[in-house]
C-alpha cells in the first residue's frame, strides 16, 4: 500500500467492516450489527468493500451454515457496499479501508484494534480501527453529520434492515 497509490484523504462518512463484523452481523448480531446499523440507517454513510472481503465473508457465512444462505448474503452485500478494488494478497479489510477513503475499519481483532496497532498504520492511512462495540457506542451521527453536511442532522433516514 505505497502512498502514492493513494487518492485523497480519508472519509469520516466511509466505514470498512471486517469480514469477521459481516458474518457476525448475519449471523450473531449484537454489536457487529449495533456497528453496523450506525452505517445502514444513514444514506450519507457508505459501506465499502473488496470483493476479496466480501467472499472471505461469504467463506465464513458457508462453513457455519450453508452455501445457500452464504451467496444470498453475498448477493445482499453487493448491493449494499461500494466495491473497492485492490492487490492481491492485501488484508482485505485495510485494503479496503486504504483503496476506499474510509477512516474507519470495524473488526473483532483486538490486536488490530489496539492502540498500537492503529498508530502503526497512522504513517501509512488515515484509518481508526475498533472493535463494533467501540464504534457503537462512539459514534456520534449527529455530529459526524454537522461536521460533513451543511445543516442540522435530521435523524437516520433509512431502514438498516431494509
């Protein structure tokens, strides 16, 4: 991920969810879909995603369920995401998070999500990792939106289930 491949600082409004965070939100909810609510129930947020993330997902989705449930998942999360390309062998989720703008990758990784971690990577992106349960109960649409968009924030304006 050399800095020059770079295209523009990052997004506060761009979040990357690890693919452990995707299947977890299928499939366990609690704070992955908590996390991942905060992104869907706004349409000025975006999810983006690799393809690579999104099949290391649907890989997971697969082993502890079924094919099936795993590509109507994968069909879903096509949709719903912003595809990001990148080169292979990259961490799909920071290569998503470093090709798509995004300031914030969600995982269940605590070495990833340590403070160390994310200093590390502070000399090669601008990316806050954290745990879904930090992220939820940290984020502040209200402000985020003040900060991003001329305006009072008017609340969420979609459906996160939808």
């Amino acid at each position: 991920m050399a800095d020059s491949d770079r295209s523009g600082e990052a997004d506060p409004t761009r979040v990357v969810a690890d693919a452990d965070v995707l299947a977890a939100d299928l499939l366990v909810g609690g704070p992955a879909r908590e996390a991942l609510d905060c992104v869907r129930e706004h349409s000025w947020m975006t999810l983006v995603a690799s393809d690579d993330l999104l099949a290391e997902a649907a890989a997971v989705v697969a082993d502890l369920t079924d094919p099936d449930l795993a590509a109507d998942w994968r069909e879903r999360a096509d949709r719903e995401r912003e595809a990001v390309d990148h080169p292979p062998g990259d961490h799909p989720g920071l290569a998503s998070a470093y090709q798509g703008r995004a300031a914030h990758l969600l995982t269940s990784d605590e070495g990833l999500a340590s403070a160390g971690a994310n200093r590390s990577l502070q000399s090669h992106m601008q990316v806050s990792v954290r745990t879904p349960d930090a992220f939820a109960r940290l984020f502040d649409p209200g402000a985020l939106y003040e900060a991003t968009h001329d305006g009072a924030y008017p609340g969420p304006d979609r459906d996160p289930r939808g």
